[in-house]
C-alpha cells in the first residue's frame, strides 16, 4: 500500500488481534480493528462509567477506515493531519449516534490507531489506549496517555511510575464521542523490518508491567501467539478489566 504517491515499495505486513472480557467483567466493551489492505490497525475502549461504551468501541472501529480512505485521499494533504481531521470526524459521528437514541446519550471512547504507510507508521490515539514499539531488541512507547494523571506528570507533580496508581489514571481528558471535540496526538515513525507495533487497552497496561510487555513483545513469537501471551499475561495478572491487544509486524 502507497499513499500520496509516495512511490515507496509496499510494506509486508503481518498482524494479529485477541480480545478478552477479563477475568472481572461479564460484558467486553472493546473492539479492534486489523485491516493489512489499508495498513489500517485500531483498539477502542468504551469509556467506563459511561452508557453504551461497547457501542462507541465497536462504531468508531467500523466508521474509521472510511472516514481515514477519505481524509488520506486529498490530494496535498499532510498525512498526520489528514489523520488527525479524520478522528475528530469520527468523533463527531459517534456524538450524533449517541444524541439520536436516548439509551446512547453520552457514550464515548478511547482509540488508538497505526497507519502504515510505506515503511512509516503514523500511530494516533486519544484516550489511554497505547501504542508501543519493538525496535532491535527493545521497546519503546509511543503515546503519552490524555489523563489528568499524565498532565500531572507532565507539570513534574508526580512521576510517571506513581501515575499507575495515582487516583486520576483512569480520568481521562480526551475521547472520541465527548461533547468537547478531541485533538488527537499524532506522530510518524520509521519502520525497518523486523519492527513490530502493538496497540493495546489499559486492561493490558493496568495489570502488565512494561517490562513484561516488552519480553512478550520480543520474544519470537508470531503475532497471533504473542497476542495470546500478553492477553495471558493480563488475566494471571487479576484480569480487572477487558483487555485487548494488536500486534503488526513489519517487513520488506
């Protein structure tokens, strides 16, 4: 896949998605998205303590590719910001849903997405759903979390290791759906083979530990087993919440 003419070879792309209630809750409000013909990958979270998180999950995974398609496809369009209207569109859509049926007033979501293009991934979120990269025999993350624990680490009131379990971790500040239109973080990373990208929720996050996600992700594994790890992983862990991770590995 090429996008804005780039004239770069197409990637060889390789991925895998599990999902799984947790071992705490009856009902999963995550969704996940692979499509290898777009280079398109997402994870939603439906916005605890909010209604009809897994309608907001599951309609921001199934209105995404569209929205991206037409948003990447005009021409002389910066790609990050081509990225960044096409959730906010998003947004908008899920708002709409949710002010047209009264049993759907105020649902939202997190996302967090990867766009591979040619041998770059433009990763995007807005909530707490993470991205993270496996690059030559170690890991790094890719996202900051909109929360009002992250902005406090951010102001240098607290560190990012008590941030986990500070009180405001879950409150976050941005989601797609919320009244207040989002503004996604968008950046752009290099791919060179052997790189492998995975997006999660922080039911992976909440019980894992980074260092732990980092052998499960290091380890050779192929995507599909590296899922069932780290889901594995997640619910020996006490399994608090729904968990769902993707996977993309990077070749040429």
């Amino acid at each position: 896949m090429t996008l804005f003419g780039s004239g770069r070879s197409e990637p060889v792309l390789s991925a895998a998605a599990r999902s799984h209630a947790g071992r705490t809750h009856a009902t999963n409000e995550d969704a996940s998205l692979v499509d290898l013909d777009r280079g398109l990958f997402a994870v939603a979270d439906g916005v605890g303590g909010q209604p009809a998180g897994d309608v907001a999950a599951r309609l921001a995974i199934e209105r995404l590719p569209a929205l991206i398609d037409r948003a990447t496809g005009r021409d002389g369009s910066d790609i990050g910001t081509a990225i960044a209207g096409a959730i906010v569109d998003l947004s908008e859509q899920v708002k709409s849903e949710a002010e047209a049926a009264p049993e759907l007033h105020g649902m939202a979501t997190t996302l967090v997405m990867a766009l591979v293009d040619g041998n770059v991934a433009h990763v995007a979120h807005v909530g707490d759903s993470r991205g993270y990269l496996a690059h030559d025999g170690s890991m790094q993350r890719l996202t900051d979390d909109h929360s009002l624990a992250a902005e406090l680490v951010q102001k240098g009131v607290i560190t990012a290791e008590e941030a986990s379990a500070h009180p405001f971790s879950h409150s976050i500040t941005q989601a797609v759906g919320l009244m207040n239109a989002p503004n996604p973080t968008v950046r752009a990373v290099e791919l060179v083979a052997g790189d492998r990208l995975l997006l999660c929720s922080d039911g992976l996050t909440d019980m894992v530990t980074d260092d732990e996600i980092a052998a499960i992700l290091l380890a050779d594994a192929e995507p599909d087993a590296t899922c069932e790890a780290l889901i594995e992983a997640a619910n020996a862990a006490g399994g608090r919440d729904n968990v769902t991770v993707v996977v993309v590995d990077y070749g040429t």
